[in-house]
C-alpha cells in the first residue's frame, strides 16, 4: 500500500519517490534492491539493531562473499599492485632508510654501534622510550664469534653515569638524523612519494604495522601450533631476563562486531586461518568487522609500552616472532642499484638529484626543529653530541654557518663526557692484543671519526682545531711523557710496512692510521697557518727556509699515510671483506678525501703567502737582491706545491674512476663533493707533450701555464654534453668510458664493495704516469662522469 502510495503521489506531482540507496551501494555505482519495511513473522527481531542488520542483508544478497574462485582471480589480479603498495609503505622505506643509513653513512660518521640498535630496535618494535633504556642497558654476555668486533660490552666511558649516554627525546633526534642521512643515499621514487609519509618514522610504533604487513622485517619465525590465534605474553624487553611471566590463558570473549552487537556467541577465532568472516556472518551475509578488537588491542599495547621497568607487556605472537633489522653477523650492503638507474644519463642523474634535494632539506628541517625542541646544545650526553655531529657534516655545504655552531656544540660536549680517549699499541704484534685493540678502537671510532673531521675541516677554513692535539692518542706507554701516553710519530708507521705483518694488526693500523690526519692537520696549523697570519713584512731568507722545511715535512708525513693505507689495506683484505657494517672502500675514499684537503689547504696558504710579499715587494724598493731571492724562493714552493696538488687531484681521480661501474659514488658523501675542485685544477693544468717524456720514469709533473678559459669551457661542455646526429634520439649518450652495466656488472659491484682491491691499485702520489692530453683527457672524462653519479646523491 505505501508503495502504491507514493507512485500515485509521483503521478499526481511530477516528482519520482527518492530511492533508498547505502553507501557502500553508492560507492560502488550499484542501485540498492527495494525492499519493504514491514514487519512479520520472517524478521524475528524488530530492534533497531536487527532491523539494521536484516535490512543490510537484503539489500545487499550474495554480492557481499563471492565465490572462492572469483576471491582467487581478483587477489591473483591486484596481487602486483599490493605487492608495490606495500614496498612504498612509511614502515618498510622507514627499516630501508635505516639500513641504507648503516651501509654507507655508518662506515665515515657512526653514531651507534649497529648491534647494539638493531638489538635494541628489534626488542622494542620501534617504541623510542623503551629502546632508550635498552640501550642504556650494559649487556655482560660475552660473544666470542669471529669478526664480532662491534660488542656492546665496548661501551666508551663516560665520566658520571652511563644511564645517560641517550634519552628518548635525543633519541628521537638520532632517528630523525638518521633519517635525512639515509635520504641521500637511498633509492626511492620520491616525485610519487607524498612527504606526510616520514612523519610517522621514528614517532610510531612498528606494532600495528607488524599486524598489517605479513612480510615486514627480515626474519619471522614460525609460532607454537597450539597459540597461533592467540596472544603470547612475553616478558617486558625492559624487565630483564629475571622478570615475571604472565600465564598464557585462552581466548576468551572475542567476538566480532555484529556478533558482539546482537550478543550472541562468535566462532570467528575458531575459524581456519585466512578466513573473513564467522560462521553466522557468512550464513546470514554480512560483513564481518573486529574493529573493536584492534582498536582494544592498540589500547592495551600503547598501556604496557608505557610501562614502567620490570612491568610484562603483552604483544601478539605474529609481533614477538617478527625481526625487523638483521643482525650484526647477518648484516648484507644489499640495497644495490638496478642497471636502469646505474645507465641513467647525465641530465637524468641531475633531475633526480634536484627531486632528492627537496625530502632532504624536509628531513634536514625536521631535525633541526628537533634539536631546538629538545634543546640538544644545552644536553650533555653521547647521543647529543653525535647528532651535533652529524648533521654539521650535513649542513657544511649548504649552511656553513649554522654547520660551525652544530659542530662547536658537540666538540664541547665530547670535551665533557671525555678527557681524552688513548688507544694502546703495546704487543699489537700478537693477533690477540690486535683483536682488542680493535674493538677498543671500534667502541670509540665516533670519537676518532669526530677528531680528524674536526681538525682536517677546520684547517681547510684557516681556523684552529676545537679538539686538543692529544685529546685522540693512538700509541704505546710512555712514563716520560706528561699525560702517561705517548703517540706514534707519522714516519713510524714504516716499520709496519713488512710483509710477515700479522693481517689483524694489519686491520687495525688501517684504521688506526686515519688519525695521523688529524695530526697532520694540527701541525699544519700550528706551524705553517697560524705563523704566516701573524707575519707583517717581507720574511728573511731563515724563516723562507723554515717554512720551507715545515711544508716539505708535511708533504713526507701525507705520503707516508698514503703509502701505509694501501699497504695495510691489501695486507688485511681477508679480514676487511669479512668486516660488517663497514665498507673499507667508503673508508678509502673518505681518506683520500681528507687528504686533498690538505694539499688544498697548503696550496691556498702558500699562495695568499706568495701574493701578500709580491704586493709589498712592489711598492717598496725592486732593486734589492736579497728581496728578490726571497721572493723567488717563495714562488718556487708555491710551483712546487701546485706540482703536489696535480699529482694528488689525479690520484683522487683514479679512484673515482675505479668506482664508476659499482653505484658507489651514487651514494656519496660530503667529502665526495670534492671531486669537484679535483676537476677543476686537473682542468685548468697544461699538460705535457707525449713524447716530451716517453722513455722516462713516472715523476711529478710540472704545472704550466693553464689553457684559455675558452679551451676548458668548450672541453668540459662537450663532455657533459656529448654532440648527437641530427634526427637521434634525444636522450643524452652514456660516454665509452661507462658501458651499460648488465646482470653480471650489478653482482660484480655488490661485490666490490667488500673487495680492498678497489681502493689499493691505483697509483700512488709519486708513481703516476706523466700527465700527457691523452691522460688528461681521460681523467678529466671520467671525473665529469663521476660528478654525474655524485650529483644523484646530492
């Protein structure tokens, strides 16, 4: 009758009934099947729920559970989709970002050991209150695995307590550095990635994302048969090992939501697994939901992680069997580049070095408005002063300013938890000495890594060092000397260079070796920078000739750490292949790095040096022969230092061409980048004829007079732009001395990244080839190609 009713009233106005329509009929396009609303004996429950729920079923029939063969083909169809979905999802690039991080970032600037993280990581599912104090947490177990160098019984000593080596706040900052480190390295499309995405790392939680994804993390191991749809109460990862465990009781009162509303008894956890749906739901067609039930979990997860210690948190079985990062033996650089990205050409590298720049400086911002959140230049522990660190490495090219105030803060800090840090070489000789030694060096390489990269930067600006010169000692016990601790001499590193040298002590002096580049750095200011800014006038022919021996003992001391890292390097090439976590070849070219700096730095003293007296000599008398020698004196070391540059920029650029086929260069750091001042002195030097020198010895160049601007411009744009025939393809030709890598190529440069080789062929300083055009040529194109690859780091 009513409906009779309201298609006479349609008749009589004009105007069609409006249709009842839901919204899920709605969002999927489909028209709702009428139905009536009046009540017999066929719908037994006249409440408003039941109404609700019956009314549902009718509306909706069997288009809610499809066949299982349909359910088959569409999850076979949109399986692709789902699987790239959830490569992109904020907790899978988060694990991604944090490894990259310990792939290539780790191995110049470490922050934390990765075993302690990982452990710490994996125990508290990503919750940074907890993870906090696990890692304030001393762990005596003993590991006497092979290679196992990184323990965390190596803590550094702290002076006063050292439950405060980090907090949750400083850790938050840590991740958030982590975070803006990783994105330079990392391959992620990010023109398609919305940026809200990084919000949520390092402030949530891994639990629900666990629940959501079954293929999150590394590792899962398999649960007890008996408790796979259940709950498994483990003890707190703060409680200890001594803590109180919950009895495993049954599940009970777990119901869905239509169950639960209409209060009547569910089997939905008595269900075979896969299912959707109970058996009442399935019978009656309705969509079965346990929204409750996740949002109760979530409710009783957040309540346990905020526990205090001691207290047991309840976390599902499908989260206590997940691990999300490896472990330190399991540890694999196994985020390599596909042979589609290693063949993108130079235009190509830059735009999506340009599209990376924009989630950097984002990342980059949001750790700074953490460290001014938390207020980490007034707070004195280790994690503090790390993160300090680190990001002045990261704001030194952009920001130089702020990367000096960043950088004061930590030093002071690390000036505070620590006097000084001494290693000892006393018995090195012995592979069991060597091996403690090692992990003694490992436990405080933040603290060696912050030592040279304060001194050796510092001096490139012709500013002193904030660290001491004996804050970093690295040498055997002297009673003589004030402090109790006497280090090394540069030339000493000689009587290591010997082919018996056992390869663990051989592994340590390759690392321990870097410091000599802090030394030399000190020296460097101390006895060439600080006295020629205080000298005031024409110098006599005595202080040219010291100053002329200073810089010939510093150009000795450079070569020796040169010489003695590819020694030892190669000596030790068993061991450093084994080596997890660092990669010796990001090492070497950290090393390599720091060193050209301090060619650059004695180029650029004796040059303002040389400019200053050749303006006073011209204004006062040109006729005093003893002015003129001095003068000349001057020039000839300033050519000779220009000689020493040329022979350091080709070097540089022989590593940088040994890495072009590898992808490592993909990932460079900040002191990558000088590559780019490398190419431009290689650039601007003339070079010999071919058979000025052909049957001579490889010697150092000369440095002419350099080509005409016009020449180096119309060089370098040929080769960064290659000319094409006309009616080609317009995408830009990778150049010859980069092939299209392949399969092979890709496994080959996963490979390299352990192999010493890669770093310790190349020639050294003094046993270069002349510097004929056809090898300024190559090395200039491979330079040009390699600043390519840097500049998709950017």
């Amino acid at each position: 009758m009513r409906e009779e009713a309201a298609s006479l009233q349609a008749q009589c106005t004009g105007v069609s009934p409006t249709r009842v329509q839901c919204t899920r009929c709605e969002h999927r396009g489909v028209e709702c099947v009428q139905v009536s609303m009046s009540m017999s004996r066929y719908y037994p429950r006249p409440s408003r729920t039941g109404r609700r729920i019956e009314l549902g079923r009718q509306l909706h029939g069997s288009a809610i559970y499809p066949d299982p063969s349909d359910e088959a083909d569409d999850e076979h169809k949109d399986s692709s989709d789902d699987t790239a979905q959830r490569e992109l999802s904020w907790p899978r690039i988060y694990l991604r970002m944090i490894k990259v991080f310990f792939s290539y970032t780790h191995t110049h600037f470490p922050l934390l050991s990765y075993e302690r993280f990982s452990r710490a990581f994996n125990a508290s599912y990503g919750d940074l209150k907890v993870m906090a104090q696990l890692i304030n947490q001393k762990d005596k177990a003993a590991d006497d695995r092979p290679f196992h160098y990184l323990t965390p019984q190596h803590v550094p000593l702290l002076r006063g307590n050292a439950e405060d080596e980090c907090t949750p706040e400083t850790l938050e900052v840590l991740i958030a550095v982590i975070l803006a480190a990783a994105a330079r390295h990392v391959h992620l499309p990010f023109e398609s990635l919305d940026p809200a995405i990084f919000a949520n790392m390092g402030t949530t939680s891994l639990v629900d994302a666990i629940l959501a994804d079954p293929e999150l993390g590394c590792k899962r191991k398999q649960p007890p048969a008996d408790v796979r749809h259940g709950t498994h109460a483990t003890d707190s990862p703060v409680g200890g090992a001594e803590g109180v465990k919950r009895r495993v009781k049954r599940r009970q009162g777990v119901a869905c939501d239509t169950c639960r509303l209409r209060r009547v008894r569910c089997d939905l956890m008595e269900q075979p697994p896969g299912s959707k749906a109970c058996s009442r739901c399935r019978v009656k067609r309705i969509v079965c939901t346990d929204r409750y039930i996740q949002w109760k979990q979530q409710r009783d997860l957040q309540k346990h992680a905020t526990g205090q210690a001691g207290n047991v948190r309840t976390v599902p079985v499908a989260v206590s069997c997940v691990q999300l990062l490896p472990e330190l033996h399991e540890f694999e650089f196994d985020e390599m580049l596909s042979p589609s990205t290693l063949n993108l050409s130079q235009q190509e590298l830059l735009e999506c070095g340009m599209v990376r720049e924009n989630v950097c400086n984002l990342l980059l911002n949001r750790a700074l408005l953490l460290v001014h959140k938390y207020n980490l230049q007034h707070t004195c522990n280790m994690q503090s002063a790390v993160c300090l660190l680190l990001l002045a490495t990261l704001l030194d090219y952009a920001r130089p300013e702020m990367a000096f105030n960043a950088q004061t803060a930590g030093v002071r800090h690390l000036q505070v938890l620590q006097p000084y840090v001494h290693i000892e070489f006393t018995g090195i000789e012995q592979p069991s000495v060597a091996h403690e030694r090692l992990c003694d060096l490992f436990a405080s390489r933040v603290q060696l890594c912050a030592w040279v990269h304060d001194a050796v930067l510092n001096v490139s600006y012709q500013r002193r060092p904030q660290f001491a010169y004996n804050w970093f000692l690295v040498g055997e016990q002297c009673l003589s000397a004030p402090d109790g601790a006497s280090s090394l001499r540069v030339h000493e590193l000689d009587k290591y260079v010997r082919d018996d040298l056992p390869e663990k002590t051989a592994m340590l002096l390759v690392f321990s070796s870097t410091t000599y580049l802090g030394r030399i750095a000190h020296r460097m200011y101390r006895d060439l920078i600080e006295p020629l800014a205080k000298q005031t006038s024409l110098p006599s022919e005595v202080e040219v000739r010291h100053i002329s021996d200073v810089v010939y003992s510093l150009w000795d001391d450079l070569f020796v750490v040169e010489r003695t890292h590819q020694f030892l390097a190669r000596r030790a090439r068993n061991e450093l292949r084994e080596l997890r976590a660092i990669s010796i070849v990001h090492w070497s070219t950290m090393v390599y790095s720091l060193m050209f700096i301090l060619y650059q730095a004695v180029t650029r003293c004796l040059r303002d040096w040389f400019i200053t007296n050749n303006s006073q000599l011209s204004r006062g008398s040109a006729t005093e022969e003893a002015r003129t020698r001095v003068l000349d004196a001057i020039r000839g070391l300033f050519q000779e230092s220009q000689e020493r540059m040329l022979c350091m920029c080709r070097a540089f650029a022989y590593l940088a061409r040994r890495q072009l086929t590898t992808g490592l260069l993909h990932r460079a750091t900040s002191l990558t980048r000088q590559l780019f001042r490398a190419a431009q002195f290689l650039a601007r030097s003339q070079p010999i004829e071919s058979n000025a020198r052909s049957g001579d010895a490889a010697v150092p160049v000369p440095v002419r007079r350099a080509a005409p601007a016009e020449q180096a411009a119309a060089r370098v744009d040929f080769l960064l732009n290659p000319a094409q025939a006309p009616g080609s393809d317009a995408t830009p030709r990778r150049s010859a001395a980069m092939p299209a890598p392949s399969e092979d190529a890709v496994h080959a440069a996963r490979e390299s990244i352990f192999n010493p080789e890669l770093c310790v062929s190349i020639p050294t300083t003094r046993t270069l080839p002349p510097f004929t055009r056809e090898r300024k040529r190559d090395e200039i194109g491979g330079c040009i190609e390699a600043l390519g690859q840097i500049g998709y780091a950017r």
